[in-house]
C-alpha cells in the first residue's frame, strides 16, 4: 500500500480525480478532460499513477501543472461582487420582476416578461457555441442604467448582440428605424450600435453590433442596415462560422477583461 486514496471532486465545473495522503493533502489529480495527471509532487510519481491506473481512460499528459495564464490569473483575483460572469440571461429583468412583480389581473403581459424570454432564448443560443471557443457574458450592466443584453466572444470577434421579442409579428428594418407588429417604428439601431461603440472602448477592441429578433412572422430589411447585424434568433450559430479573428490566448484575455464590472464604469 502506497498510503494514497482517489477522492473525485469538481473543478472549474469539471469532475477531477483527486489523490491525497492520509491526512488529506493532495499529491496529484487527473483532470479527465484534459487527460492530464497534474502532480504536485515529482517524488510520488509512480505512486499516483499506480493509484489512477483503474481510472485512466487513455494516455494521459503527466507532468507539473500549468502554470496559469494572465487571463485564468486575473479571474482567479476577481471579486465575486465584480465578477459579472455568472450573470443569467435577462438577469436585470429577473431581479426587477423578482421586487416587483406587477398585477397578475393585467389584460396584456407584462412587456418585461417579452423582454426576458427574448434574452432568455438568445442568451441560450449564444451559450451553445462555448464548445467552439466562445463566452458568453449577459446583461453587462452600463452607467447611467443602460446595459449590454449580451456580449460573445470567440474566434470570430465580439459581438454586443440585443435580443427584440417580436414572437409572431412582422418585423420591418429601415436604418435606424425598426417596427414590430403594428407598433411605431422606433430608432432602435441607434441604441443597439451605441452598446456596441461603448463595448468597443471598453475593451479597446473592435465590437460589432447585432440585432437578434426573436420568433417573428417575417423579417423585412430591403437594404442591409449600417454597421448593425440583423439576425433571426435561430441563426445565432452562424456566428460561429464567420472567419477567424481571434486567437484563443486573445478570446480569453478579453473574456477576462470583459467579466469585471469596474471595465464598464467609465463608458
């Protein structure tokens, strides 16, 4: 008996293997993901490894562990009060309607509650390309109560994407003007590229602007609006499919940047 014990645990949202002495002092743990075997220590090599070897599922990396980037680094000394990334989708919604939640009697729903399932459904979209390299940061909030409703990140650039409900409605597009249903046409790509110019310096980085338009009957835009993306809610992963721009170092690095809440306070 070599005195080690394989205790599983979750890491980074990810099950590891950890391998710990007696007294619970962990030697080494195998991140299955990355089919590596990070050892904390050089001298129990062939210890851990003996230990693991009913749960390595293939060859495995075995070695130190890595040494953290700039941008795991800066995550790691992030606040958890500044840290915006585990904000939901419509977060600033769910917190209004969760203090208030209006009449239940009223004959029309409550316009926040379109709102919310539009940012709900983009939101979950654009959380579905994570496995191509992208993040996905919702409801940034902006000074002067604006907010950003989401921001991707991936290899194709950033995009400041606002989510329209316009559920079984018409939908005509004339730059700047944007009108759902029988509604008054309003100036909303204005807005929606403001947002992207106030990422942009934020972050120092190029932002495109995207208006996603969630459920509607027909999408009408005679003429491709300026610097506005006009998208179908459902044709958000193609996003994923436009040509490289960034690498991952700098997907992660802006990520990174974008997920503290003091990047936002001077835009």
């Amino acid at each position: 008996m070599n005195g080690l014990r394989v205790i599983p645990a979750w890491r980074h949202g990810q099950e590891c293997l950890y391998v710990c002495l007696t007294d619970g002092r962990n030697v080494a743990w195998y991140d299955r993901e990355a089919a590596r075997v990070n050892l904390l220590s050089e001298d129990r090599r062939e210890d851990v490894l003996d230990v693991l070897g009913p749960f390595l599922t293939g060859p495995v990396t075995v070695g130190p562990p890595p040494v953290p980037t700039p941008a795991e680094l800066a995550r790691l000394t992030l606040h958890p009060d500044d840290d915006l990334a585990p904000n939901r989708p419509g977060e600033a919604l769910l917190i209004a309607l969760d203090r208030d939640p209006g009449p239940a009697h009223l004959l029309r729903p409550d316009p926040r509650r379109r709102a919310l399932a539009a940012e709900e459904i983009v939101g979950a979209a654009l959380d579905r390309l994570e496995e191509g390299g992208w993040h996905t940061l919702h409801s940034i909030p902006l000074p002067g109560g604006d907010r950003v409703h989401h921001l991707a990140i991936g290899p194709a650039g950033l995009f400041c994407v606002h989510a329209l409900y316009a559920r079984k409605q018409r939908v005509r597009v004339a730059h700047p003007m944007v009108a759902v249903g029988r509604r008054e046409p309003r100036p909303l790509l204005r807005a929606v590229r403001a947002g992207a110019d106030r990422a942009s310096h934020a972050l120092t980085a190029e932002v495109h602007a995207v208006l996603a338009v969630v459920g509607p009957a027909g999408l009408d835009a005679p003429a491709p609006p300026r610097g506005v993306r006009v998208l179908r809610g459902t044709d958000l992963a193609g996003l994923a499919r436009l040509g490289g721009v960034l690498k991952p170092a700098d997907v992660e690095a802006l990520h990174a940047m974008a997920r503290d809440r003091h990047t936002w306070l001077r835009v």
